[in-house]
C-alpha cells in the first residue's frame, strides 16, 4: 500500500470531506479551507487546485465526475466545472446572491442529471439543455441546508439534511419531510443509499434507519442492536450484497444472509468480534 503524505486538513466531523477517482484516475479530495487535494495514484506526488489558480472557494464540500469527464466542485461561493480536455474552469452561480450559491454535495443521478444541496434547498441541473431548476425547502417546509441526495428506483430523490430526510417526487412534484417525530432515528442525516432489492438506507449519528422498497419504515440499527457506534457517516453495498456501514470508531460489516456484523477497525486491525442481526 503506497502512503503519501500531505498535511492537508480533511473533515473529520459530521459530514465527511467529498472525494472521488477520476476516469484518469486522478483522485479529487474537497478540504477544509485548502481548496482541493489532487492525487495521482501512479506517482508520490500531490498538489493543490485553490483559490490562487481560479478556484471560486477553498472549502469545497461536493465533487462529482459528469458523462462528458467534467469535474464539479461545490463551494460555499458557487460551482466550479473543470474541463480537463480544454484545460479550462469555469464558474456556475444561480440568480439571487450568496444565499442560492452556497453549495454542497453534488451528485449524479442520470446520465445527463446532476443534484445538488444547497444551503436553501436542492437543486436539479440537466445537462442535456443547460437548464438548471432551484427548488427552495426554506420557504416551503422551513428546511434550510441540504446535504445529500440519491435518486431510487421508482424516480424519487431522497434528501438527507438537519432536518431529517426530504423525499421529492418529480413526476407528481410533491415534497414530504420525514422527521425523528414521525419516527425517524436522527433528525441529522449523513447518507442515503438503495441497495440492489430496493431498500434504503440512512446513515444519521443515532445509527442507521432502513426502509423497505416502497419507502416504508421498517427498523433502525444501532450500537445496541450490533452495530460499532451510532455515529454512522458512509455506507455502501459490496458485491456479495454485504452492508458496509462506516463510523468514528471503525466500520460494521452486515450479511444479510448469515444475519451477522463483522466489526472492523483500526486498533484491532481485521480480526474482530462477529454478533447476530
């Protein structure tokens, strides 16, 4: 395993710094306050991409990749789009001032469809006709930042925010707000992820709830039910269908077919201790 040390100051609190692997394999990692971190993987180097060579803000919060081999870079000051084949960046920022263009994760969700959260909602760019539509949650359910969003399968977004989960229907434009007083483990929502059968899955600091495919609640599991810690931050699916879930102390690996947790972390390396879903 190849270290490379770079000194550069990452989230480690609440939402984590983005990060992503280029098509060229190049990886982007957002910072607080020192612009981005650029890695390549091939060599010892890093460097820095900040606000002395164009960068609209040092505290990047969203990273993407588009289907053209377009960087997007939210800020707290505006999108910042990387052109690699032309060498070129450029700036996105809405109508209205700093408060629709304080930006963070940016997420795709189409081939040609990109989310992104907002300090005053979400908004939805197609990249098909250059149009992009800013839908405000402040005025409409008193929602301010938006952090995460993920598209499932039936169309729906799943938003994750301070407020608990926004889940937004495009095709009949309606906007519901799931909340911990209607049942919701945390009202601080991290992640959102579908996993193959359909179930979602939200990583909050009170452990992780899960719906079933129709967006039902059904159960939410924490450290007192297996898990390594409540404070949950990243989640993912492996290929054999394993529920990868990450905290501050480590990370939880979930069989749903052996029904087991296999727990792993950085003191105890990988031989750690197996307990029953």
């Amino acid at each position: 395993m190849k270290k490379v040390i770079t000194r550069t100051v990452t989230r480690d609190f609440n939402f984590p710094s983005p990060s992503i692997i280029g098509k060229d394999g190049t990886i982007w990692i957002g910072t607080d306050k020192v612009g981005i971190l650029l890695i390549n993987p091939n060599g010892m180097l890093s460097d820095y991409f900040t606000e002395e060579n164009g960068l609209e803000s040092n505290d990047v919060w969203g990273i993407t990749e588009d289907s053209k081999g377009r960087i997007w870079l939210g800020t707290y000051r505006g999108i910042n789009i990387y052109d690699p084949q032309k060498e070129r960046l450029y700036l996105l920022k809405f109508p209205g001032g700093s408060d629709v263009n304080n930006f963070r994760q940016i997420y795709q969700i189409g081939e040609d469809l990109l989310f992104v959260g907002m300090a005053r909602g979400f908004s939805l760019i197609d990249l098909k006709t250059n149009t992009a539509t800013f839908y405000n949650s402040q005025n409409s359910l008193g929602i301010t930042t938006i952090f995460t969003g993920k598209k499932t399968q039936d169309g729906r977004i799943w938003m994750g925010s301070g407020s608990g989960i926004l889940v937004f229907d495009p095709q009949a434009n309606t906007l519901k707000n799931l909340k911990q007083s209607n049942g919701l483990s945390s009202d601080i929502v991290f992640v959102i992820k579908e996993d193959r059968k359909g179930q979602i899955w939200v990583c909050s600091d009170s452990g992780v709830h899960l719906f079933d495919s129709k967006g039902e609640s059904m159960r939410t599991i924490d450290k007192s039910t297996g898990l390594m810690t409540d404070y949950t931050s990243m989640l993912f699916e492996s290929s054999k269908g394993e529920i990868i879930i990450g905290g501050d102390v480590g990370f939880s690996i979930l069989d749903p077919e052996q029904k087991t947790i296999t727990h792993v972390s950085a003191k105890s390396g990988i031989s750690l201790r197996r307990s029953t879903t």
